[in-house]
C-alpha cells in the first residue's frame, strides 16, 4: 500500500479553517481586556523578529556571525523530523556558548521559538498545535532529563493557551475559550515545575516562567522575585528583561513611567558596554513595538545611541534593529540621525518597527524635507496604533469562520458566497501592512473549497492570485510563497492534470536549489518528491527513479537516517522499485520503511499495517510464499488486536 499523499492532501484541507490571530506576530492591534479596572493586553510578542531581517556588519572579533533566517533553517528540520538529540545538543551549544545571531539575539531564543509553535506560525491550526504538542511530549518521554524538551513544552501550551483565548476583547471570548486558555497556561505550569526538578538548568526556564505568571495574573511582587533569579542566573540574557518591563506596561500591572524606570535601573545594575545595549533593547520595547509611543519620550536618547552603537561594534546590525533605531531617531526629533539610519533601512522597512506604512513614510518624508515646501512639517512622533481592533478584520474573520462551517457541513452554495464576501473584504483591507496575510489566506481557502468539489478551473484561478500576492510581498523563494505553489501543483494533481503539475514542481525544485539559506533548503526534498510523483504517476520511471533517490539522500543527511520523514521517501522509491520489477532494490527499502514506521508509531501502528501489507505483495512477486505468509500472520494478529466497532 503506497502511502502517496494521502495523509498531505489531508492535511492540506485543515487550511480551510483559517482565521488570523494576528497581534500574536506584531499584525494587529493589541486586544485588552479587563482586570481590577486596568487594560490588559494580549501579549504583544517583546521579540518577534521579522522574516526579511538582513545582515549588515556580521562579524564578531573577525569572525562572521549568522543571520537570523540561517540559525533558524538549520534547526526547523530538526524539530521537524524529531531529532531530538540534535535538538538538544544544538540547545546545549548555544546555552554554554551564549552564541548570537546578527543583531545580538540569543541563538537559544531563537531555537525554542522555532520548536514551540507549528510550522505554519499564525495559520496553524487547533490540529497543528496538537501535533506540535505531541511532538513535544515524545521528546519528553525519550529524553526526560532533557530540560529544553520541557521548556519548549511549557512554552508550547501557553502558545496553545493564547491560541484558544484569540485576540479580541475579553467580552468577545466565549467562557469555554476562557476555561481553554485557563488550562492550558495551567499545562504550561506544570510542564515549568517539572522542568525545575531537572538538574539543567536554562535562562529560557525564566523567561517562559515571566509569560506564565502574566497569563496567570501573578502579583507584581512575585513577577519581581522571578526577574532577579532571571539576573542571577545569566545576566547577559536579555530577552528575560524584555518581558519583565512588558509586565510593566499600564495595560498589564504598572503604571505609566514603570517600565522606563527599569531600564534605568537595569542599565545601572549591568553597567558597561552589557548596559547600554540592554538599555537600546528595552528603549526598542517599550516605544517602538507595543502600545502608543509618547509624544516626549523619557527614556535618554544618547543612552540609546550609545547602546545601538555598543550592539552593531559587538553584534552588527541586522535590518529589523536598525529600523527600531530609526523609528526611535523620528521619534526624538534626531533629523540628522534619523536621515543616516533612514538611508540604511532604504525600502527595508519593517512592520514590527514603524507600525504602518505612512508612518514610516512620514518619517523618511520629516527626515529629508522637501525643498520645494520648505521643509514641511509632520508629526514628530510615531502616530498611534488605533487601540480597537478593526472592524474590517473583525469582519472577515466572522466570514472566514462561517465560511469553514458551510464548507465542513456541505453548504456549499452559502460556503461559495461567504468565502466570495470574505475575499472582497480582503481585497479592501490587505494594502494595509497590519492585515496583509488576509488576501493571500482567503485565496487559498477559498481555491482549496472549489477544489474540494472538483471545481478545479475555479480553484486554479484562485491559487495563480496566491502566488502572485505572496511573491510581490515576501519574494520568489519565501515559504509563503512556496507553499502557495505547492498547493497549485497539488490541486492539478487532484485533478490528473499532470503536465499542469509538473512546471510547478519543475520551478520548486529550480529555486530550492539556487542559494538557498545555510547551504540547503530544509524543504527541497518534498519539492523534489512532489516532482518525482508527478513523473511517476505518469509512468515515467527513468525521471521519477533519480527524484526520487536524491530526496531520500537529502533527506538523509539533512535530519537523519531515522526521521519521520524517511518512510515516506522510502515507500515512494520501493514502490517505484517494484513498479518497475526491481523487487531486489525495494525489498531492503521496505524492510526499513517497516523498521521506522515501528520505532515512529508503535508496533501496531495503521503504517505498520501498510508496510507488512507490502512485504506480503512483494514476498509473493518474489515467489518467497514462507516469508510472506509470515508477514501476513503478522498482520493478522495486528489487525485482530484492534478495536472494532
């Protein structure tokens, strides 16, 4: 039995449950609820980096520092194929060396913000944080004494906690989305108190601990006594200190003033060079990235700038900092400074830095006055963020999520004119950088609605506008918009449209093979699979059979010979083997396949099932009749084992 894909194809139509969360990357406004007659806000993440962020002056002591994107591509195949050894002898590098990235983010950070949440980041569906979560605990459960398994674990649930909450107002949280997230951050504690008994020791304990006990609504004081175990234990991890002064915000538990009079502090109590890029740090936080900036800043600006300074001298400087940096010189009036970090940033503008568009324009605008107007004048300091949400998003959502229950209940006629509603909204609204995933998502749940009911003209009208939308904004080669390729290629699959398919493919391949991030692309062997498939079922072996090989090596040497991926590649090549009569080469292909599918999901598994059924077939074709009637009293037993309704 050829495992093809199926479960892909599956796992494709969870996306037509999507529904943006979007404060949760920076996207949206933040949403606040109330609490002893105070704002509280859903988290706006203190450290969300942006996909574009981009290397400047890499080095460190001469030797050249990774960017970003890079650290991250090396470790999302781990996570991905279950490597957990990998993973945590990467977490034990990057803790005993406090190696960073571009910029001066901690590795560690980087590497449990990556295995704590799905792949798909904000689109991930409930079974998406299911599965993550299930990933998490069979890292637990194989390696207990593993401290980063269980903090990422924690930090997963609460991820999962803020995903049932949503983002809206706390009076548009329904009492068993309440009791969800209760729970679920609930999870999260006790994953933190089992990860304390452990003998490592991890400042990301710390951190995670800081957006438990905000969750969870800890007194101030208590928060404090977290903080300074956080400093006593690395006082060079500064994210810890990020989230400390978020707490101190006026829409958590401080008051206006707070969280400026700890950067203060905090900078006296490190000192030094460590000072004063914590205290840049904590100045890109508290007026750059969440809530309304204040028209007269208190925080020093020279600080700041000396602090910006220390991080490009020890760090460099990557494009998401620099632009805090300039947003901060517009907002201190700076015109000479902010026009010098303005000509770095260039068209690299970042959403997490300026807000909006317009404002970033208005700052290059204020910065480089136009003579002809005499320098006109433009606020001076960064225009607010509207504290409501908007209505627009609001909205669509609504259609979105109705949309996704016609379409599951097989109204098809209310699912086409909701899912028709819903694309109009988006096509208003996602100029607007705060909403721009809503076009590119309704396209593709939309396309996937039609295909599902064979619609395939419809659907591929709807994917070709995907791909266009994501490449003019992330580029030809970001996920997005691989992924929106993937699904075009897929749906002609569907639809036996194989020479359709098949320039898709081609073209997948072609970019993940043209420099890609870190050397490789973690996902060139699915492209190149997803081209062997088309050229297999057309039954043209001789292109198929060498796709086919070299995603299985690929993949191979990218996440090991024991990853959950490695049956798949397996069961497509043995297949092909014996397809072509080459029983000799498939047998030892489908002996392994068996071995992982045992050792992945248990030794009566529906996938082992498949791999003994294959073994029966090809001990037959081989004319092994004792061999494969022992496969088949394998089986047998299995099968009769199950429960039957």
């Amino acid at each position: 039995m050829r495992t093809r894909r199926a479960v892909f194809l599956l796992g494709l139509w969870t996306l037509l449950s999507v529904v943006a969360w979007a404060q949760d990357k920076g996207l949206g406004n933040v949403a606040r609820e109330t609490r002893g007659g105070k704002s509280v806000g859903n988290p706006c993440p203190p450290e969300k980096t942006c996909d574009r962020s981009q290397t400047l002056t890499p080095t460190l002591g001469g030797q050249v520092l990774e960017g970003e994107q890079q650290y991250r591509a090396e470790i999302q195949p781990l996570i991905e194929g279950s490597r957990f050894d990998s993973l945590d002898k990467a977490a034990d590098r990057a803790r005993s060396s406090k190696e960073r990235v571009t910029g001066g983010t901690w590795k560690l950070y980087l590497l449990y913000e990556v295995v704590s949440q799905p792949m798909s980041g904000d689109s991930a569906t409930d079974r998406e944080w299911t599965e993550r979560l299930g990933q998490l605990n069979r890292w637990v459960a194989a390696r207990p004494q593993s401290i980063t398994a269980r903090v990422a674990l924690a930090q997963a649930y609460l991820g999962y906690a803020w995903f049932a909450r949503g983002g809206g107002y706390a009076d548009t949280v329904s009492g068993s989305d309440w009791e969800l997230f209760r729970a679920r951050a609930g999870q999260a504690s006790d994953a933190l108190k089992e990860a304390q008994n452990l003998s490592a020791k991890c400042p990301q304990f710390h951190l995670v601990t800081l957006q438990v006990a905000r969750a969870q609504s800890w007194p101030l004081d208590a928060m404090r006594e977290v903080f300074e175990r956080a400093f006593a234990f690395e006082p060079s991890y500064y994210h810890c200190y990020r989230e400390f002064a978020y707490s101190l915000f006026p829409q958590w538990f401080g008051q206006e003033g707070d969280a400026e009079a700890f950067a203060e502090e905090l900078a006296r109590r490190i000192g030094g060079k460590e000072g004063a890029f914590v205290y840049f740090e904590l100045a890109s936080l508290i007026y750059c990235q969440c809530g309304t900036p204040p028209e007269h800043p208190t925080l020093s600006w020279p600080k700041i700038q000396e602090g910006f300074a220390v991080m490009e001298e020890k760090y460099g400087a990557s494009m998401i900092k620099i632009n805090r940096f300039a947003a901060l010189a517009y907002l201190y009036k700076d015109r000479t400074v902010a026009k010098r970090a303005l000509e770095r940033v260039g068209e690299n503008w970042e959403i997490a830095a300026w807000g909006k568009r317009s404002t970033f324009d208005q700052a290059r605008a204020w910065a480089q006055p136009d003579p002809r107007v005499g320098g006109a004048a433009v606020p001076s300091a960064v225009p607010p963020v509207p504290a409501a949400p908007d209505p627009r998003v609001v909205q669509w959502q609504a259609d979105m999520t109705a949309a996704q229950k016609a379409a599951f209940s097989r109204q098809f006629e209310q699912g086409e004119k909701l899912y028709g509603r819903a694309l109009q909204e988006a096509e208003r609204i996602s100029p607007d950088p705060y909403t721009y995933y809503t076009l590119p998502a309704t396209l593709q749940a939309f396309a996937l609605f039609y295909a599902h009911q064979g619609k395939f003209p419809a659907a591929e009208r709807l994917l070709r506008r995907e791909i266009e939308v994501c490449e003019q904004r992330s580029g030809k080669r970001a996920f997005d918009t691989m992924n929106a390729r993937r699904n075009l290629a897929m749906t002609y699959m569907m639809n036996r449209d194989y020479k359709s398919a098949e320039p898709i493919a081609r073209e997948m391949v072609e970019i993940a093979e043209h420099n890609p991030p870190a050397g490789y692309d973690p996902l060139q062997p699915e492209w190149l699979d997803l081209l062997a498939e088309i050229y297999d079922a057309q039954q043209q072996f001789e292109k198929a059979q060498p796709l086919y090989e070299r995603a299985l090596a690929l993949d191979e040497k990218l996440q090991g010979p024991d990853s959950i991926t490695i049956p798949v590649r397996l069961d497509h090549l043995g297949a092909l083997y014996r397809a072509e009569g080459a029983f000799d080469k498939a047998e030892p292909l489908f002996r392994r396949k068996l071995d992982l599918d045992e050792l992945h999901d248990g030794k009566s598994s529906p996938a082992v099932l498949g791999a003994l059924s294959q073994l029966v077939d090809l001990m037959k074709k081989m004319g092994r009749q004792q061999e494969a009637a022992q496969f088949q009293q394998r089986w047998d037993a299995i099968e009769k084992a199950q429960p039957h309704p």
